[in-house]
C-alpha cells in the first residue's frame, strides 16, 4: 500500500472511532438541527409524523456515514480497480457534487506524504486532514443544500452539520 493510501485509511479511520465514540451526541445534534432547519426554512405541511420520518431518516444516515468510514470496509469502497465506477456511479446517486471536495483532499494526502510515516505520524497527519478538511464529502452536502435547500435535501444536510460541528 502506497503512503498516500495509508494515510486516507488512517484519515478515515479516526474519524469511525470519533463518529463511533459520539455517536449519542450525533443524535442530540440532529434532534436540535432538525427542529431549528425545519423552523427557519418554513417547509409546508411538515406535522409531527413527518417530522418524526424525517429525523429517522438523519438516524439511518449517522449509521451509514459512521459505516462509510468504518477501516475494515473502506478498502473495499475504495478499491484501485473499482474506485473509477463506484465514484460515477455515486456522482450519479447522489444529488450532490464532491469531486471538488475529494480531488483537493486527495492532493493534501499527496502533498503530506513524502516518506514512510510511522503510525504515530500517520494519526497526526490524519488529524490535521480533518482540521482542515473536515469530513469528507460534508462540504459538498451543505453547500448544495444551504444553495438549493429542498425537504429530500435535509437528512443528508442536518447529519453533515451535525457531523462537522462534532468533528472540528
């Protein structure tokens, strides 16, 4: 495995072990952003069954992102021979735009790697990827929601915030 490759697994990994440690405080986070969204965007006909499907939906999201970054499956969502399909076919799923995102965080991983890293360096230089970065693709998500803010929008948009603020 490539440094460059170490260090994203290692960029991932911390954040799995934070999403995963604070993931009752994630809860909590959607809860307070869920209700402070919904009031400020006004969105129509959104009584508590719907609120309540809503905020289920940011649940499942925190599960998926938390196993988005999980160590043990990332190099299989992220796999050399595979990567170019898998990330067409995202581009296609997702309603969002990250290969802004992705390729500047792929060029700070290039750009910090220049020789064998111990594992100690490899967790700081992952932590200072998230300083900078957050996490990936958090960005992308809130900007084209706060761009275009739509109800089929939200889940994704309150677990990001959530996710940025817990993480930075």
């Amino acid at each position: 495995m490539k440094n460059s490759e170490l260090l994203l697994n290692a960029y991932y990994e911390a954040l799995y072990e934070r999403l995963e440690s604070n993931k009752n405080q994630l809860v909590a986070k959607v809860d307070q952003l869920l209700r402070q969204e919904i009031s400020k965007q006004s969105f129509q006909g959104l009584n508590e069954e719907k609120y309540a499907a809503y905020r289920d939906a940011c649940l499942a999201f925190i599960d998926e992102r938390i196993e988005s970054c999980n160590p043990v499956g990332f190099q299989y969502t992220f796999d050399r021979i595979r990567s170019a399909e898998l990330y067409d076919l995202e581009l296609q799923l997702n309603w969002y735009d990250s290969r802004t995102e992705f390729e500047a965080l792929l060029d700070a991983v290039r750009s910090r790697v220049t020789v064998q890293a111990t594992d100690e360096r490899l967790r700081e230089m992952a932590e200072e990827l998230i300083k900078q970065f957050g996490a990936f693709p958090d960005r992308s998500i809130i900007i084209a929601y706060e761009t275009e803010p739509a109800l089929d929008k939200l889940p994704d948009y309150i677990v990001s915030l959530a996710i940025e603020e817990m993480v930075r």
